[in-house]
C-alpha cells in the first residue's frame, strides 16, 4: 500500500471551478485512494458538491475562503493582495508541510508568482521552468520550459536542461536520458547567442548528462530526445502550434467523412481507430503542467480542462510527490556544486 | 494569354537534384505555359533529363556550371567561393535582368547569403524573411519569418508586418488583411520587449495596417489572422513543429487502422476521406518558401521535396512576378516615408 500523501487543492480556480474541481477530485480518487486533499475555496459551494460524491467526504479536508484569484487579475496585483485567496493559502499549505503539492486550474501567471513567492526556488536555481509531457511517435517527451520565463540566458538553459534530466530519470524512470536543445537547426553555428552558449556549456561540462545536440521543432513530436529544452517563449508558442496542429488535422478529418454519402458510412467502420487517435492525442490526457525548481511541488492545469483533465493534473502532482523529484534535484545540484558554485557556472566553465 | 516570364532555376540544388529539379520544371510547365526557364547546373547531367521530357525542352535554356553548393557548406564559405556555382548563376541571372525570380532547393543559409549579397536589400528594408504559407481550419495563412533572423528588434518586426501586408494584399488579393503578432499570450503585457514594443508601434502608427494584436500559436492553424508576424527563431521552430504533429498523428491514425481486423475493414471505406486530409495537409502544397524583402524574386524549394513540390515552388515564384511584388513593397515603402524616414521608424513614432 502506498503511503498516505496530502495535496492542497485550489478549488476556485479554472473556468468550471469548483464543480469541475470536486469532480476531478473524485476522479483521482478512484485511481489513488491514498491520497488526501485540503480543498481551499468557497465552502458554500465546495459543501453541496462533496455531499454529490460521498465516497471522497473522507478524504478532503475544506478551508473555506473568501477569495480568489480572476483569470485576469495580473502577478503583480494577486501577489499584493491576494493574500487570502484559495490559491495564495492553498501554495502557502505546502510551504508549511501540511501538503506536499498543489494543484490548481487557475491563472498560471498568478500561480507562478505566488508560488515563487510562497515556496522560494530550490537551492542553486536561479529560475522555475514549466514543464510538460508531449505524446511522440515513439512514446513521450519532457519539454520545458512551456512559458515561465520569455527571455532565457544560456545558464537558465543549462538549468532546465537539469531538472528535467532528473525529471525524467526520478519520475519516468529513464536511466540515460537523452536530452536536447530546440533550435532552427542541427549544426554548431545554427541558433541564437543563448543556445549556442547553452550547447556549448551542455557538450564541455562535467554534468552527467547525455546531451544530444540541438533538435528542431519536428523532433518534440518525432521522439528524438527524452527531454527538449527551450526557452519559455519559443516552448510556449510550439506547445500551442501543435495543439492548434491536431485540431487542424481532426477538423480536415471530419470533413473528409462529411463530405460524401461513402465516407460517412466509412466513419461508422473506421470509428473505432478515430476515437484511438483522439484518446492519444487528448491534451487532457496530458494536462497538469509542472512548475518545476521551486522548493514544493505545484501543478497548472489547463484553466479549460474538465474532471477528467484536473484529475491527470492531480496524477502528475502525486508522481512528484511520490518519486521525491525536489530532494532528487537537492541531491544532484549538492553532488554538482562542492565548492558553492552553481550548476550551470560549473557547466560554462566559469568555476 | 499570360506575358512570359523567365525564371531562373538552380538545377544543382536539393536532394535529388538535378532529376527532382528538371521533373519538377516538367509539372510546372503544365500548369504554366508560359513561363521560361534558365537551368544553371551540369549541362551532361541536365541535357539527358531534358531528352527525357521534349515538351520543355523549347522553354529550357542551359547554363552550364562546374559547382554546385553543397547541402553542408557554411554561407560565409559560400560567398568566398561560390561564385561560379548554380546557385549563385542563377541568383546572378536575376539582377541582371536576365530572369524574374529564381529558384533553388540548395542550401538555405546559402541561397539566402548569395541572394542579400547579389540582389541587395529593397530601399527601406533592413532585413528579409523567409514568409510561407500554412493551412488553417478557414483557408490560409502567410507566417514569416520562419528563419532568415534569429534575432530580431521591434523594427524587423514591424517591417515584416508591412512585407506580409502587402503580400496578402497584392498576391492573395484580400482587400484589407489582419495581421498579428505571435506572442505567448493576448494581453499587452504578455512577451518579450520586442514584441511588445513592436505591438505598441503597430498599434499606434499611421501604416495603413489592420492590426489585429497578439495571437498565439494554436491561431496559426486556426486561421485568426491571414498575416502570422514573428522572429525566424520562433518560426521555424513554430513551422517545424506543425510538420512534425502532422507526421504524429498521420501515424497514429495508421496505426489505429491497423489495430484490428475491423479496423482494417474500416480503412477499405475510409480510405477516400483520409487521402482528402493528406491532401489537405501535405506539406508539397505548401512548398516555396518566398524570400521577402529583397530587389529580386527569389523562392526556396525544400530540400526533400518531389518533383510536385519543386512545381509549387515555381508556381509561387511565378506568382509573386505576375503580381508585381517588389514594385507593390518599393510603392508603399515609398509612400510612408516621404521624408527618408523608415516605414520602422516611423511606425515607432521616431520621425
């Protein structure tokens, strides 16, 4: 049996929020009856919604609160009065130890500055990354960073380029991980200052990691590498091009069985291999985005997402728990940096 | 009837060249009887494609060349040595007015370095892009740069803006085409200081330009706009990684048809809808990547691409002579700057 583990809940945020929340919740539930939920938000409405699912009554804990944090309010304003919102006490519960991860659906800028503030960074890094899981012809791919930081240097490269090595050897079990630079080319010279600096630093480097070289944006989908690292710019706008790019292809799709009489009785046989490709293409399936080198565990999930969706967030956030991904990282960047020099100083051969 | 036009053609440059080049020459030919071709490569290679196919051969004239730029070589080191190659000749041919456009499925970096160094620069404009066209779930949309500039302040930006409006207007022939910014949110206070600062230039100059605002990378397949404006960085990664989605879920698809005896079956009445999507989506459509920007037509093939791309590619080189391109951009450009102000600084508000 798997040891008892706590997740704080943001049961306000996200556009269904918190019926689409408690829902989610009982989904989880069913796949992980260990897990424990403090659940901040509204209790008149958190209330009604748990007394519709009796068999997760046991398991969640409410903490009403008077607030909560828009999709709209910026950073800047959530972090000066946003105090007693459900998201703010909800980040704040795993700073204090009585959770060991939050999930929440609500505004992801918020949700980075807040836990930024709350949780602080983990020890030797200088910038959180958000991280995500991409479905690949040969399986799955780790990419980061997703959007936390529109503007990277070659060291904050270096930095994600860490964290998700150890990511994916800690989480996905991946002895050797390959690991990647996206950029608009293979060779040396291809490539802006950063990631030229970044590769340079990732191929000189003492670091034990298995460094590909650059990958181009058909490799995220190609399954090239194990882990792609990009700035948040560049890993922001990909990640949504490809979500536009199944869209796309399912709507051509859906077309092409409209637009004769053959077709649609074609659809009614092919059905079955249609709905495959849409369950393994379902961004559900892949919502719950990591906020990884904060000291805590936080997972985004997609504020449009629905039960089925903040349930896998909630998955994810259990994986990080229960593979202690943050005292993996504490440990690698400890073994890297024995005389007080930080991982990616060690890397540009700066030490 | 059409007037005739000649178009410059590197026979040397792609894969499969020159066979992929001269069959591709063939296909255009069908759709484009009235266009002339300059064939710049190895004549003892050239002449027994062209015996192959006597229906061009009245349209092909020969220039024979010893080089050719190889796939690998660095553009500096092309500029050094390369001017006796293909690729340059036949750049060559249009400035001096002996072609129209040329087009090559050589080397990028190469055809781009040869091209800026031999055609020069539009009066007014600081620095080309790569511009090309992307399906959408509501017709087609022009994205550029997809990567001549890694780097790129807010002034490339804005004349790109101002490239890609006019190219929907003259060549596509939209009335007033919205352009937008590629960005990793909508709100103003989303992205990088160049896209912010490009945005604000956009939003508050008198350039006769439908700005729509920040868009986001699912819009490029959504088709929210008809001009995408971004860095070559982004966009090729951007480009990249549609291509490589499309490749994803072609093969679960596949897959999916084959995962069963039923599902088989289902692929026998399916079959007519799912060519109808690959047609859609097939990237040869969408071959011809213009290079926007300089004083001379010039169009890159992929590399990869079959004798039915090269075709396409001539047909967009055909297309941006026809519609008069150059002269429509060195208009406007002279419009909006009556006072030897850049279309850039002027939309900054620097006059």
């Amino acid at each position: 049996m798997s040891a008892a583990v706590t997740i704080s809940i943001d049961a306000m945020g996200g556009d269904a929020a918190p019926d689409m929340v408690v829902e989610g919740v009982r989904m989880a539930h069913e796949r992980l009856p260990h897990v424990r939920y403090l659940m901040f938000g509204d209790a008149s409405r958190i209330e009604p919604l748990l007394a519709r699912f009796p068999e997760i009554r046991g398991v969640c804990t409410i903490h009403h609160t008077e607030e909560s944090v828009s999709m709209e309010a910026k950073p800047s304003q959530v972090l000066r009065q946003g105090r007693k919102s459900s998201m703010w006490l909800a980040v704040e519960a795993v700073q204090k130890g009585e959770a060991a991860g939050i999930v929440s659906a609500g505004n992801t800028g918020a949700l980075m500055a807040v836990s930024k503030f709350v949780l602080r960074m983990l020890p030797g890094i200088d910038r959180p990354a958000i991280a995500g899981m991409f479905p690949t012809v040969k399986g799955e791919t780790l990419m980061l960073d997703l959007g936390a930081n529109v503007d990277c240097n070659s060291n904050n490269l270096v930095e994600f380029a860490v964290m998700g090595e150890v990511y994916a050897r800690a989480v996905l079990g991946l002895e050797k991980p390959s690991i990647g630079l996206l950029n608009v080319g293979s060779e040396d010279m291809k490539g802006n200052d950063a990631v030229k600096a970044a590769a340079a630093a990732l191929r000189d480097s003492h670091l034990p990691i298995s460094f590909y070289g650059f990958v181009e944006g058909n490799d995220i989908c190609g399954g090239t590498v194990d882990v792609v690292v990009t700035d948040g710019f560049t890993g922001n706008i990909a990640l949504k091009t490809a979500e536009g790019t199944v869209k796309l292809y399912s709507t051509f799709l859906k077309e092409g069985f409209q637009s004769s009489l053959l077709a649609k009785f074609g659809y009614l046989f092919a059905r079955h291999a249609i709905n495959k490709v849409k369950v393994r293409t379902d961004p559900r399936r892949y919502n719950g985005a990591m906020f990884l080198g904060l000291n805590g565990i936080a997972v985004k999930s997609h504020g449009g997402t629905d039960a089925f969706g903040f349930a896998n967030a909630v998955g994810v956030a259990v994986e990080l728990v229960t593979h202690g991904y943050n005292d993996r990282i504490r440990k690698e960047f400890d073994r890297l940096k024995p005389a007080e020099v930080s991982p990616s100083q060690l890397a540009a051969g700066t030490r």
